[in-house]
C-alpha cells in the first residue's frame, strides 16, 4: 500500500506514535516539527509510515511546516484522512 503513493512525503514515525495515530491522534506541531520536511505549504498530502515502511495514515498539513516552530506544542498540524489498521 505504501509504495502505491510514492509522491506524497512520508513521515516516519515510532511504534507508540504509530499505535496513537491509528486510534485517531490528530498529528501536532510537536510531532511533525521533528519529522516533517520544510517544503510542505498547508493543504498538502502526508503519509505516515512505521519503522518498517507500512502506511499508517494519510493526513492534509493544516499548516506551512515553516509555521510549525511558531505553534503550541499541541497545536493541531495536520487532519488525518485515512487511517490503515
């Protein structure tokens, strides 16, 4: 499944980030500051992947990732769309 979206940028996260996503995690600022790249503008598609390369979700940025050093910790960054069990 991961590799059928090979143009959408991937967050790589650990296994209890992963576990928090798939039940319903909004990604935050505080997440994605450390892993997301510096080019996305809001509106634009991530995907989330575990260690092992599995897609966990998929998420529209809510924010540029320049914004993201300016928000709360909390601040919500991205929306989840999809998410893959």
């Amino acid at each position: 499944m991961e590799d059928s979206l090979p143009d959408i940028p991937a967050v790589t996260v650990d296994n209890p980030t992963a576990l928090r996503l798939r039940d319903g995690f909004q990604p935050d600022a505080e997440l994605l500051r450390q892993n997301v790249h510096s080019f996305l503008a809001a509106g634009d598609m991530i995907k989330f992947t575990d260690s092992d390369g599995r897609l966990i979700a998929l998420a529209e940025m809510q924010m540029a990732a320049d914004e993201l050093d300016r928000m709360k910790g909390n601040a919500q960054a991205a929306r989840l769309l999809r998410v893959f069990k």
